[in-house]
C-alpha cells in the first residue's frame, strides 16, 4: 500500500489537529480525577491470613460512607499473597479507627502492615516533578534532534510527542480515570516509543535526501521513506499493543490508568510518527525555503537597481 501523507497532509494534519482540540477541551473542562499521590490522601496496607472476598470488603466499606465520605474516592489494590491495599483522601484519626473496626467486623481478623499518609504539599512536590520530567524530556529531544539532523526535524518531533501526550492526557480526563504516579511513568514511556518511531522515519528522510535531493523534489523524497519504513513501525506497535492489551484485560484496577494511557499514546504515537511528523518537516522546510528565496530575491533586486536620467532611483546619486 502506498501512503501518500504529502498530497494528502492537510487531511492528516486537519484529524490531528481536531482530536488536540477535542483533548484540550476535555483536559479543561473536566475534573481531573488527581489520585492520592497527587492531592493527599492516605494507604492502608492489611494482610490477611486467608483470602477475602472483595465483594464483602466493599461491602464493608461502603457500609460507612456517611460517617466516612472519603471512602467514595476508595481505590482498592488485591495481592495474591492476601494483602490489601487502600487508598483514600485523608482520614482523621477517628475516621481511620472506624475503618479498621469495621474491617475487623465484617471481613475478619488482619495484620496492619503499613499506614502512611501523603500530606498535599508532597502531592504539589510530585506535580511539579511530573511537569518538570515532561519539560526536560522535551528539551532533550529537542537537543538530541538538532544535533542528529537539523532544527526542523526538532520541531516536528517534538510537535509530533505533544500531540501524543494531549491525547492520551485528554482522553484518560474525559474517561475520568485516576491520574497517579504510574500515568506519569505511561506519559513518559509514550515520549519514548514515539520519539522512536519518529527517529526511524527521520532517519530515512535524511538518507534518502542525501542520495536523492538534487534528484528528486523534497515531498517525493518524503513519501518515499515513510513508505520504506511504515510496516516496521505498525509491526513494533502492533506487538507492544498485544502485550498492552493483554494487561487490560487482566491487569486490575491498579494498572488500568497505566495501560489506557498507553493504548491510546501507542496508537496516536505509531499514527503521528507518520502522518504527522513527516508532513510538518515538509511544510516547515518548504516555509523556509520559500523565505530565502524572497531574501535573494530582495538582496538580487537592491543590486540591480536601475538608475534613471544618470542618477540612483533611490538615492538620488549621479552614476
């Protein structure tokens, strides 16, 4: 099959554009569900000498919610080797006591192995590392890229990351999963495998270029690489998507932001590695270009100024 994302770009860019557009609003719009490492909260660690049905343990919880509301927001986490763990806003030491009680009630005897708390000075802290991982990670690319090829293949990369990143933030936003540390850890491996998929198809340009461009017009050049590289980007993705898939299906609740996050960034990644970052080189290259050939132009124009009756059109001077 032969893809034709320059004559066609404005439909790829144009479907990229609209789902950014859909992602922000959604990013903005809807209450980000903030876990409780990111707002405070605290985690119970309970390991219990023989299996308990969770059916019954939710049930105990929810038996409280109106003397403790924050077990609405609860995220439970089941071990094999019978240790729960519970993840909630922050509790008084009241509310905590009424928990453990009820628990002892309804679900048997338990060993309370860890009990921590996250106050929201640590959920802002870890906030600001997240962004700050994003922000480094970018720079970095945008470094590496330049050294590696030129600017204007920086600038698509890393376009072609964010569009990655927004997506896969706005639709885990609109389908109002929990935003934990391991959606960071997913934000950032999506950073990875796109940027990857983007440095090969990268890689063939600037080859091809080199052996073709005096040959051959730039957006030829183009589509024939990413027709020489595409099947092996869809093959990669297709893989790790395997393996995603079979995590969500039998992952759990605990890695079910993990996995979402990185189904959706795998596909927009593999999708945006080739219709997107591709056909902004061509048009950021096509834009400078066309802006050097107005400076010569300019600069030719200035030397060639016509003199009229013996003097210089513009200054006046007798030539």
């Amino acid at each position: 099959m032969n893809l034709r994302v320059i004559q066609l770009k404005k439909y790829y860019l144009g479907f990229s554009a609209i789902m950014v557009l859909i992602s922000i609003i959604f990013f903005l719009t809807i209450k980000l569900n903030l876990g409780v490492d990111f707002k405070g909260g605290d985690l119970l660690q309970l390991h219990y000498s023989q299996a308990v049905n969770k059916d019954t343990l939710n049930g105990a919880l929810d038996g409280i919610i109106n003397e403790v509301p924050q077990l609405k927001n609860r995220r439970l986490q089941y071990s094999e080797d019978n240790t729960i763990v519970l993840r909630t806003e922050q509790l008084t030491d009241a509310q905590k006591n009424a928990v453990l009680k009820q628990l002892t009630e309804k679900t048997g005897k338990y060993e309370l192995v860890k009990y921590d708390t996250v106050g929201p000075t640590i959920g802002k802290e870890l906030t600001s590392n997240a962004l700050t991982a994003l922000l480094i990670g970018s720079l970095l690319i945008i470094i590496y890229i330049t050294i590696r090829f030129e600017f204007v293949y920086a600038v698509a990369g890393v376009a072609a990351v964010l569009h990655d990143v927004i997506i896969a933030m706005g639709l885990i936003a609109f389908l109002k999963y929990e935003i934990n540390t391991p959606f960071i850890a997913a934000i950032l491996t999506i950073l990875g495998y796109s940027m990857n998929d983007t440095i090969v198809v990268f890689d063939r340009i600037r080859e091809n270029d080199a052996k073709e461009g005096k040959t051959k017009d730039f957006a030829e050049i183009i589509e024939e690489s990413v027709n020489q590289v595409y099947m092996r980007s869809l093959f990669t993705s297709l893989t790790t998507l395997l393996s995603i898939t079979v995590l969500l299906i039998f992952g759990g609740d605990s890695l079910r932001t993990f996995n979402t996050a990185l189904f959706i960034g795998m596909i927009f990644g593999t999708y945006s590695s080739i219709f997107v970052a591709s056909p902004l080189v061509y048009l950021m290259r096509k834009y400078r270009k066309k802006r050097k050939d107005t400076d010569h132009k300019d600069k030719s124009k200035k030397y060639r100024q016509k003199t009229v009756n013996g003097y210089d059109e513009d200054e006046k001077v007798l030539v």
